[in-house]
C-alpha cells in the first residue's frame, strides 16, 4: 500500500475520533438557557456554561462569570439587570469559562477559594473553608470542594441554595462526579460529593453545565451510603 493511502486512513481516523469526542462532550455538557428560575435567582447561559444571578431586594451578586464580557452582557440584557447592580461575585473556580466575563463587573468584589490558582492575586478576596460573607442581607458560605480544580468552591446562599460549579454534574436527576478528563484529582472530586451528600436543607442545587436540581437529597442520596464505583 502506498504511503499516501496509510496517511488517508491515519488521518481519517484521527479526525473521525476528534468529531466522535466533540459530539460526545456536546452531548455531555447540557447548561439551561438564560431566564428567571424563581423570584431572587436568575440563569445565565454563555455558551457551554451557565452562571446565576441571587437578588434580594434592589441587591444582587453573581456567580461565576461565564464565558465572555459579551455574553454575560447579553445575558444581562436579557434578564434587565444593569451590571452596576452587581455589587459581588462569587467564583467557584478560576477557569476561562468562568471568570470570562469578569471585566464587565469590574466594579465589584470578587471572591475565591483561598487556594485557587489565579494571576493578580491583589484584585481578589480569598475566602477560607466555612467563611460566611454577608452582602447586602444575603449570606454567602464559601465550601472548600477540592478535585475538579484547586481552590474549587461551592456556594450555599442563604442556607438553602447550593451553587456546586464544576464539583459535580447531574445527568438524568442524579449527581456523579465531573468529567474525569476535566478533573485535577478524581479522588477528591469523590470525596468532594460525599461530602455535600451530608449537608442539610438545601432545596435547588444548580450546576455550572447541567442544570439544576430542587430535589437534592434524591439526586445526592446514594452518595451518603455507597463508595463510587467506576
């Protein structure tokens, strides 16, 4: 066979795998488009990942940032609310799909897990493990939830609404562990879910790309009496 026909298939084949992965990850990653879930919490959808909006009153945080300045804008638009309103941002972690769309909240505080890994170090409040912020009338807890990334953070706000980033992912109603592909420690993103599987009263648990949840104990639930198995 001449080398040019082995080049063909190569090739073909490496381009047949890149297609079936994208697909794959496509069909994987399932955010919920922008618009209101409830009276004080709003989606963001900026692209492939969705980052929320908690107001209370005239008050409003962010969490997490999205993609880009121009879809969190659009975004915004969408749910008529003036960036300026925006007085904090909570990030779960540092990664470009989630501090994108930062510089059009420059004006606002923002926070992270006191581990991440993040350039500008200065332009950042670091929260530590258990740290309760009060905004506005809001309570912010900041969770230490290691595995996906260093310094990953979920969020409990006002004791009920938990805001998990890339901790976990919900896929037909149940909660399993990020893509592996994705994760800086597997193990930890396990012993992350475990965890949370232990907190109390939480009523919606949303997700940075699969959504949400408002039964969290069912979809948490095998993960307080079962180890995960690959």
């Amino acid at each position: 066979m001449e080398w040019y026909y082995i080049l063909i298939i190569i090739v073909g084949a490496l381009l047949f795998a890149i297609l079936s992965l994208i697909i794959w990850y496509f069909s994987y990653i399932t955010p919920i488009p922008t618009g209101k879930i409830s009276d004080n919490i709003s989606v963001i959808r900026t692209g492939i990942v969705n980052c929320f909006v908690y107001s209370k009153g005239s008050k409003r945080i962010l969490i997490d940032a999205g993609t880009s300045t121009k879809k969190l804008a659009k975004g915004l638009i969408t749910l008529e609310i003036n960036p300026e309103t925006i007085s904090h941002v909570f990030l779960t972690h540092s990664d470009p799909d989630h501090i994108g769309g930062l510089s059009l909240v420059s004006h606002a505080t923002t926070h992270l897990g006191e581990k991440s890994k993040i350039a500008d170090y200065e332009k950042y409040h670091f929260l530590d493990d258990g740290e309760i912020t009060e905004v506005d009338g809001i309570n912010i807890q900041a969770i230490s939830a290691p595995g996906h990334r260093l310094g990953h953070t979920v969020f409990i706000i006002d004791d009920e609404f938990l805001f998990t980033g890339d901790a976990l992912s919900l896929k037909k109603g149940e909660v399993k562990p990020f893509l592996r592909i994705f994760s800086s420690d597997y193990e930890k993103q396990k012993r992350t879910i475990e965890m949370l599987a232990e907190l109390d009263n939480i009523t919606i648990m949303f997700t940075a790309h699969n959504g949400f949840t408002t039964n969290f104990e069912e979809a948490i639930g095998m993960w307080k009496s079962l180890k995960w198995k690959d």
